[in-house]
C-alpha cells in the first residue's frame, strides 16, 4: 500500500476522498467511487475574460499523474455545464483550469459550497472547491439581474458617429422599455470600459411605465496595446442602475455582435487614425 506524507499533503491543500466522508451542510452530490490512492485539491476562480462569457475555471492540483475525462461543478444555487469536455493529463504539482459555463442562478434556494464531480477513466471523484466566497458573489449577482431583466429590457438602439470636443466618438442609445412589474428602474450612473470614456449626452433618465432612453458620448480614450488587445470588454457598456428601493448596482450591458464588432472596429481604426 502506498504511504502519502502528511507534508505533501498540506502543502498541496489536498483533499483525501475516503470512503463515508460527508458533510450534513454539503449540496447533494453526485455518486462518486472514494479511492484512497487519490488525492486531488480543487479551486473555482473567474478571470476578468471569461465574465461576459458567463465562463468559471475549475483548477485541479493531482498528487499523481492523472487523465480526467470531464467534470461538473456540483454548488447549490448555481448550476453549471461544462464548457469543453475533453481528455486532460493531470501531472503531480501542476494546476490545470479546467472550464465550465455558469447557467442561470436559482433564486429560490441559498447558495451552497461547490465541490467538482471529476470523471477518471476507471472512476469518479468528488473534490471540495476552494471559492473564497465566489459562488455567493455570482448567485447573488445573477439573482438581482435576473429580477432587473424580468422587469425591464435594456438594450442598444442606435449607434451613430459623432464628434466630441472636436475628437471621434460614436453616440450610442440604450433603450430601457418595461416587460413586467412596477418598480421605477433609475439609471444612477455610468460605469466603465477598456477603452472608451462614456458620457451621458443628457439627462439620466428613470423608466416608470413607457421607454425611455439614454444617450451616451463614448470617446476612444486608451489606444495602448493592453486596452485595445481587451476586444472582448471594448464592446460592453458599464452602468449604474436601481431598481425600486434597492441599492444602485453595477449593470453590464452587452449588446449584440453586430453592435459589438462597431465598437471595437471604430475604436480601433480612431486609434491607429491619431497614431498617423
């Protein structure tokens, strides 16, 4: 029988799966097949890239060479499919992400601890995932979106050219228009972007009952490199937004591609036009 040495263990934060190992508070897991002989360690991160995406990376750590075959992440409150099942060689030491996509929260449940169910060629495992508080963050993230869209429709209904302050900008309308409810949603400020520095070109406006929409002045205003090599977030629209009696919060419009694919081009021709 092989002996494992306790410092091995700690330093990898390795989680051993023996047989009967159960938590009164742990989600309802998938079946899995305990192996003494393995030992895995577990986290669930989200990079800034994959957010619009709806994408998480699960990082396994083996003590062991290892082949997984796929996985699932097991978190109550927040269901999750895999992004790209696929054989991955698992080496002692070496951290893996693993992806899978996050579908819509349930709401009507708290959110719960996440454990992988990670499928091997002979066998399942289920490892423990370290989150530092990430599945509560996105549950209840994607809970106050959820109630925001029931409501009420946000998107981009016109994209024009402009000037502003004598430099190229695009002059972008967002339409919020009611779907159900009654609670006023307020446009309480404007959030960020890679590139572009966004400005209301007018008053910030509270939709009630009919559609009302917000101008926006959205100038290029960072051409290096690292800003513009971000395509993926060129293309979102940061707002600030309340609704009812909640407090504001953070909004991430994301148009369609077509609209997408307008913003980064002009941004990226704006810039490579004032490099001239």
């Amino acid at each position: 029988m092989r002996t494992h040495r306790p410092a091995v263990a700690t330093a990898l934060l390795a989680v051993l799966l023996v047989s009967g190992a159960a938590c009164e508070s742990a989600p309802a897991r998938t079946a899995a097949t305990p192996d003494a002989d393995v030992v895995l360690a577990g986290e669930l991160l989200q990079f800034r890239r994959d957010v619009p995406a709806r994408r998480l990376q699960v990082r396994l750590t083996a003590r062991e060479p290892l082949v997984v075959e796929g996985l699932d992440v097991v978190a109550r409150g927040l269901p999750t499919s895999p992004a790209d099942p696929r054989l991955v060689e698992l080496r002692p030491g070496a951290a893996v992400d693993l992806p899978v996509v996050m579908e819509p929260a349930d709401c009507a449940v708290e959110p719960g601890r996440p454990d992988a169910v990670v499928r091997l060629p002979d066998r399942e495992v289920t490892v423990p995932l370290e989150d530092g508080g990430l599945v509560a963050r996105l549950h209840a993230a994607d809970c106050a979106d959820q109630d925001l869209r029931t409501q009420a429709d946000v998107t981009v209904a016109e994209v024009g050219r402009t000037l502003a302050d004598g430099r190229p900008a695009l002059r972008v309308t967002v339409r919020l228009s009611r779907l159900t409810g009654s609670d006023a949603l307020r446009v309480a400020g404007i959030g960020s972007n890679t590139v572009y520095a966004i400005s209301p070109a007018g008053p910030l406006p509270t939709l009630h009952t009919a559609p009302v929409d917000l101008a926006l002045t959205m100038v290029p205003a960072r051409c290096d490199t690292h800003a513009l090599g971000e395509s993926y977030r060129t293309g979102l629209i940061g707002l600030v937004l309340q609704l009812g009696d909640a407090d504001p919060r953070p909004f991430v419009l994301t148009p369609p591609d077509d609209v997408r694919r307008q913003l980064e081009t002009f941004a990226v021709e704006t810039c490579r036009s004032a490099a001239d």
